[in-house]
C-alpha cells in the first residue's frame, strides 16, 4: 500500500545528542514537510521541501536539520542545539495542489 | 505565518450538522482551501478541499464565499467520533515554496 511511515514512534534522547528521525514515503509525492507540534498547539512548520537535493526552512528550523538525498525520503536530525526538542513531530508529503499525506509522527522525549 | 482565522472551540450535538467557520481574507486567486482534522496523538487527516466552488465528499462539504475570503466545512451528520481539532489552510502556490501553513485550529466536541 502506498503511504508515508514515520519511524520510531518514540524516541528517548539524552541532553545533549543528536537524534535523527525517519520519514519515508512511497507516493512518488515531490515535496515533503517536517512539522512540530506541542501539547495543546498547532502544527509548526520545521523545514519543506519540494525536489530532491533542495529544502526550504519553515517557521521553526533553528536546531534542526534535514536531507533529501532521495525522493522518497526526508530525514530530520533533532541536534544538541535546539534547546527544548521534546515534541510530536510529524511528517508529510504532497504533489502541487492536492491533499498532503500525513506520517503517525514520531514522540520524541528528552530524558 | 498562518493566513487562516478560526475560532478555537466549538461544540455540536451528535446527529446535528457541524459548521466550522474559517477566514482567509488574504487568500490569492491561484490558493486552494484545504481541511485536516486530527484526532488526538495522531497524523492529521486530510477531509476536502476547493478552489472557488462548493465541494462534496463522502466526510464533508465545503462551502467558499463568492469572495472566496471565508470558508465553512460543514459534517452533515455529527457523530462521537468526529470529536477533534480541524484545520482550515490555505496552500501556497507552488513556485512560493508549496508551504503547508497550520493555524491553530478549532477544537470540535461533539456531544450525546
């Protein structure tokens, strides 16, 4: 089935370490979204990309980092430099003007 | 950076039509209206989207004023499980970065 699989679905990180997350997609979608979202808030929009070998930051990309060495994937590192990482992160993909597909999100949780 | 206004909750009685309401004063006239809906601790949920015309779906309908600077989703038939936050986004053209902007949304309860 076609789809886009977020994984893990959670994720324990030590202060301090970088922390990469996984986003794949087998919809043949060109552009891809990292989102974050807080308890109680709305998506924030972390970093998008809309071919490969080119992204884009969002609102919240200070602490992050992303790749799109493939079209089918969009990974997202967490680094030690962003200060508050505990979050629901979630990833999408979408082809130009039609409905974007959703991952399950990752919970990430700094121990 | 969210282009969209939406009240932050709204109640509904089950079986009762649901109408969501959605300002987008700034919308161009190459963005679509799109609606997500997420059910807590999950991925959003992709419900309808349109241009200029009213829209229909299995899940909801989509009504877009003639100015096209407001929007309603309506459930035509509330149920429990329709309980959750939806959002009302308009979508970037694409050569403007194809940006997927999420405002904060409007939480729907729906009640017995």
């Amino acid at each position: 089935d076609g789809g886009i699989t977020q994984s893990p679905k959670y994720l324990f990180r030590k202060e301090g370490q970088n922390v990469t997350l996984s986003c794949e997609q087998n919809l043949n979608h060109d552009a891809m979204y990292w989102y974050r979202q807080d308890p109680g808030q709305g998506l924030r929009l972390i970093y998008y990309s809309q071919i490969v070998n080119d992204f884009q930051k969002g609102d919240i990309a200070e602490g992050y980092s992303v790749s799109r060495e493939k079209k089918e994937s969009f990974p997202l590192t967490v680094t030690s430099a962003q200060k508050n990482p505990t979050a629901f992160y979630l990833c999408a993909s979408s082809v130009d003007r039609l409905e974007a597909f959703f991952g399950q999100g990752t919970r990430l949780t700094v121990v | 950076d969210a282009k969209t206004t939406q009240p932050p909750s709204m109640d509904c009685a089950e079986g009762r039509a649901a109408n969501l309401p959605c300002n987008h004063s700034t919308i161009s006239g190459n963005e679509y209206v799109y609606w997500y809906r997420q059910i807590h601790s999950q991925g959003p949920q992709y419900i309808i989207h349109g241009l200029k015309n009213n829209e229909t779906n299995e899940m909801a309908s989509l009504i877009i004023t003639e100015d096209r600077k407001s929007s309603t989703l309506i459930l035509p038939h509330a149920t429990l499980r329709d309980t959750a936050v939806y959002y009302c986004i308009v979508r970037l053209l694409y050569n403007q970065g194809g940006k997927l902007i999420f405002g904060q949304g409007t939480e729907l309860s729906v009640k017995p």
